[in-house]
C-alpha cells in the first residue's frame, strides 16, 4: 500500500462531487490524494487525464490510507458508516465535504433547501424568482452543477438543493435561509433508522440566520428554532404566515390576510405544488425579493420533467409522468395532489426498487383516490402486500405494458400517475431514463 506521504487531505470518492473537490483543490495549490471504493470510478478517466500528478487509490479503501489524513473529504454517495471512514473518524480523522469547502469559500448568501420531496423543484423556482428580480443567481448543489464549480464573486445569491448524504458532512453552513420542505422515509437502506434521516436533514437550520418551516409537517422542523422563521403550510395563514385562503370560491396563496394570486392562475397544479409555490414564496420573502417578481416567475413556471409532468390527454384521461417520486412520501403528495379535486379516479403506476422502504401508508390514499394500481419491478409484490386489496392490482413486466394496462382501465375523466414510490435502478438507468421511456409509451397511443 501507497503511503499518502505529507498529502493530509483525501477525497473519498470520484464521482461528480468528487471531481468538482478534486479541481477546487487543485485550483487552489493544496496537496492531496484520491481514494474510491470502486476499480474504476466514473470519473477516473478524467481525473487522470487532467490532473495526471495526482495519487489515485482504487479498489477497496484503505483504514491505514485514511486514518493518515488530517482531513477527509467524503463525497455523497458513501456512507460516513463505512468501515474505513468510521475507522478514520476513530483516530480523529476531520470529516468535510464539497458543501462545506463550498460555504467557506461563498461571498454571497446561501438559500439551503432539503427535505425529502420537491427539493429540485422548489430550488428551480427560487433561482427563477430570484432571476425574475434582477440578481445574478447560482443554482445547484445536489440538483445540476456542483456546488464548487458555482463559485463566482459576481453571483448575488446562491440557491442550493442539499440532500442528507451532503448534509451529514457539513459544518459550516450558515445560510442565510434555511428550509426543510418535508420528511418522509427515505433511505432506509443507508440510515439504521428514520431518526438517523431526520438528524441528517436538520444540519441544514444548524446557524441559519432565517428558517423557513413548514408547518404542516412535524418532522421537519427544527427542535429548537433559535432563528426568526416563516412559516408555509396548506391552512389559512396568521400574520406573516404563507399559506392557502378562499375567496368566493377561489383559492388563492395568501400571506397573512392578503390574497396573492389565485391558484388557477398556476401552470403546476396540485396540492403539493401548492406547498411548493409557498415555500418559495416564503424563501423569496427571507431575502427580500419583491413580491411582483416573485409572482411573475411563479405564473410562468411550469414544473419540471418527471415531476407530476402532465404528458397529454388521451380520449379524456390526462397523463401524468412523476417518476421522480422515488420514495413513498413523493407519491402519497403526487396522489392526493391530483386526487384532491379530480372529477375522475387515479390509475397508478407504482413499483421498483424500494430501498427497504414501508408503503403501508399508500393504501388509504390509494383506496380514496384511485381506480386500480399497476405494478412492476423488483419490489413490486411489496407493494401489493401493502395495499392488501385496497384497489384492483395488476402486474406488469414493462412500462410499456404498464401504460397500455393503465390506458384499458382508466375511464374518461380520470388521470393516469406514474409515481413508483421507488427509485428506479432494478430496471432503468435512471428516474429520467424511466421517466422518458413512459413518455414515448404514453406518445404512441392512439
């Protein structure tokens, strides 16, 4: 085995992340080394043929290796459980991460957004509001680019899509708006328990100056909110609260007793995307951007890909692509989101890898809102288990016969949703890739 000489610095890891450590590191004159679980991590072409002076290690990690550094910079996709890094983190060993290196290094305020659902899509609209006001906005983190390669000292104001595995790494934060949207079980296959997510999400309040708290869902709070906070949430807002009022049988988003826009004016639709909107209201209204710009951005938005994307309507049922919801509380939002006011039923597309997770708590949703419930992948009998004959249930060994199921039993005014509640890996590439792949099927009917 290699010594890592005076090389007190290692980057564990050499994904995306990892690469972005790798040239801010190397930007700035430090010495370091480079170590991957992996043979041939995705991105060892590159480091190589860019950074060909760097000590690589590949294969499996080292505890000597790692206990030698003075500091590790783990990247997200390794848990902080493995052996070698606990063995480290033993021998007093400095854990760190690119968000971290990245929140030393900003000029410009952070608005930091986790939770377990609509992460990407309240950051996209953020950074669009922001935009809409006249500032120079970075967007990214866990969503697009690294946060390392976003810095610039021109950039106003830095909106950044955090996730638990970059949080569970990060010190030294400091936002100037913090938000944890939601939390819903997740990960169980990296956490030993939901409380072990939950800690992890809540780094992200740790010295915020303002939090950003949804008020509708306990667990993402903070224990202990030592900041001012606003708050967003489904109910009739108080003063100084976002949240949703009626008006002669208009729904409108409303900050305290001010009716802001009426929800029909909205290009996302959905109870959930409700949520969406009002936290991004309540971010936008943390770091004082003007109201007019912010209602502007949200009437032109208009979702994201794989996020409860209507595709088109067919003999009257409308098709909806939300493979982004990779885990149950995803779904259950997607479900009662369209549920909630739909004149037809739901017919759901569900199932794939997931991750260890319980979907017991999809069958009263499901029993209210749909007409029947297609299932496929890995962990597809799972969900049936769940659901335990709440709706009618069949199996499907493609989405390609998925859709051509969905479209048979789906009745004029209903809705079709794709929502796995599952992340995607047993079958496709990626959400996207399954996601696209459900488009094109939904684009061949006739």
């Amino acid at each position: 085995m290699q010594s890592i000489d005076q090389q007190t610095q290692v980057v564990v890891g050499l994904g995306k992340s990892g690469l972005s450590l790798v040239r801010f590191l190397a930007r700035h004159g430090q010495t370091f080394a480079v170590a991957d679980s992996r043979e041939n991590p995705p991105e060892l072409s590159t480091l190589q043929r860019d950074y060909p002076q760097i000590t690589v290690h590949c294969g499996p990690l080292s505890s000597e290796l790692l206990s030698a550094a003075q500091v590790l910079y783990v990247s997200p996709g390794l848990a902080l459980s493995t052996p070698a890094i606990q063995t480290a983190i033993a021998n007093g060993v400095i854990i760190s991460g690119d968000i971290d290196l990245f929140a030393q290094h900003a000029r410009a305020p952070i608005v930091a957004i986790t939770g377990s659902n609509a992460k990407s899509t309240v950051t996209t609209l953020v950074g669009q509001m922001c935009a809409a006001a006249g500032l120079k906005v970075a967007v990214g983190g866990n969503l697009g680019v690294p946060a390392l390669d976003l810095l610039d000292d021109a950039v106003d104001v830095y909106v950044m899509e955090l996730s638990s595995f970059q949080l569970e790494t990060t010190s030294h934060l400091q936002a100037r708006v913090a938000v944890c949207l939601n939390i819903s079980e997740d990960h169980m296959d990296r956490y030993v328990d939901v409380d072990g997510y939950i800690a992890a999400k809540q780094r992200v309040f740790n010295h915020a100056q303002t939090l950003v708290i949804n008020r509708d869902d306990r667990p993402s709070q903070p224990q202990q909110a030592q900041s001012p906070t606003i708050s967003f949430g489904l109910s009739t807002p108080a003063a100084g609260e976002f949240g949703l009022s009626e008006q002669e049988g208009e729904t409108y988003l409303a900050y305290g007793d001010q009716h802001l826009l009426a929800v029909s004016a909205l290009k996302i639709r959905g109870s959930h995307n409700y949520a969406n909107a009002l936290s991004a209201l309540a971010i936008g209204t943390a770091i004082n951007l003007p109201m007019a710009a912010m209602l502007s951005a949200l009437q032109e938005f208009p979702g994201l890909e794989h996020r409860c994307q209507w595709l088109r309507n067919v003999h009257g049922v409308d098709w909806y692509n939300d493979s982004k919801a990779t885990n149950v509380g995803a779904a259950l939002a997607a479900i009662e989101g369209l549920g909630t006011g739909n004149v037809g039923k739901l017919i759901l597309i569900a199932g794939g890898d997931g991750k260890g997770a319980d979907f017991s708590s999809l069958k009263a949703p499901v029993a209210q809102y749909c007409r029947a419930v297609i299932v496929l992948g890995r962990d597809a009998e799972r969900v049936v288990q769940a659901l335990g004959g709440a709706v009618a249930i069949e199996h499907v060994t493609s989405l390609e016969e998925a859709v051509l199921a969905a479209a048979k039993r789906a009745h004029e005014g209903d809705s079709v949703l794709l929502a796995p509640a599952c992340a995607s890996l047993d079958m496709f590439k990626s959400f996207e890739q399954r996601g696209d792949l459900f488009a094109q099927a939904v684009g061949r009917l006739l």
